[in-house]
C-alpha cells in the first residue's frame, strides 16, 4: 500500500488519487505551497490548496496541473492540448511584477479561484518557479494567464479580453 500511495503521489496532475483502507496516512500537502510554470505547458501547482468551481464549490487539492494555453476541453485543468496547438513560452525566467522577491512564506492555504472567461485568481501566498526550477520570487493574490495570449506569461495581461476567451465548458 505504500509503494501504491507512493506512485500515485508521483502524479504531477494531482488526476491519480488514493484512500486508504489499511490505516495508513493520507495524501499530506507540501508544507509550502509552489506553481512550477514549466515549458511550452501547464502550471503544476503543489501545497494546501482549495479550488473554487463554477457553481461556487470547492475541492480541496494537493497537486494540480492547470491550463495555461487556453485550450483545453476540461479547463481549468490541463488536458494536453497544448501540445496539439504547439503553445508555446518558455517560462526560463518569469517577470518580477507582481512577485516578492527571493523567498518569504508560502505556507498556508492557497485558494484558487478561475475568473468568468479570464485568469486564475490566486489568494494566498506560493512559490513562483520558472521552467527550471528557479524560484522567481513569492506571489501573493496574482492573477494568472489561462487563455495562452499575455505578453507577461505567465500573468495575465488583460489579453483575455481582446482574445475572446472562454473560460468555462
């Protein structure tokens, strides 16, 4: 059972998911929380998180792999439809706006919220990486491109708007 809880934690969508039957500890978050902006693909987030729906629900999440080329049948998760459309950023560095440089905490409960047709609002604090693996700095309540058009990847420019994105199914 460890071994299986162990692999499925290896899971970077955070889609493989365990229970339990045999008393052995749950799934725990990490103990801060990180969004890894990787190359030409989704934003995988990893921590105590909570997931805002639609209909106003929430999840509560440990990993995530999230759209950010704006084409996904299952936004706001990633369903590797970027690789279909060739999305592509690199993400080697992210720019400094809206981050807090070097360290600082990035504990807690990161809520994620995916706005009507626009970014992922984010309200907590997390670690920003680049592509490898670089922490850009901590961000606090920044508001993240989903639709794949920002000229400040990976945050939203406002470029939703003109793009005609649609941010729900």
């Amino acid at each position: 059972a460890d071994k299986v809880a162990a692999t499925v934690e290896s899971c970077p969508s955070g889609a493989l998911r365990y229970v339990r039957k045999d008393g052995g500890p749950a799934e725990q978050p990490s103990a801060e929380n990180a969004v890894l902006v990787t190359r030409n693909g989704p934003l995988y987030l990893r921590g105590r998180m909570e997931l805002v729906h639609p209909d106003g629900s929430t999840t509560t999440e440990t990993r995530l792999a999230l759209c950010r080329c704006g084409a996904s049948a299952h936004k706001p998760y990633c369903d590797n439809t970027h690789l279909k459309t060739r999305f592509a950023d690199e993400a080697a560095t992210l720019p400094a706006g809206g981050l807090s440089p070097g360290g600082g905490d990035a504990s807690g409960t990161l809520r994620i919220e995916p706005q009507a047709d626009g970014p992922l609002k984010l309200s907590g604090r997390a670690r920003m990486l680049s592509s490898k693996g670089q922490v850009a700095g901590t961000a606090g309540g920044p508001a993240l491109c989903r639709c794949g058009q920002s000229g400040t990847k990976p945050f939203c420019d406002g470029s939703h708007l003109k793009a005609g994105f649609v941010g729900t199914e």
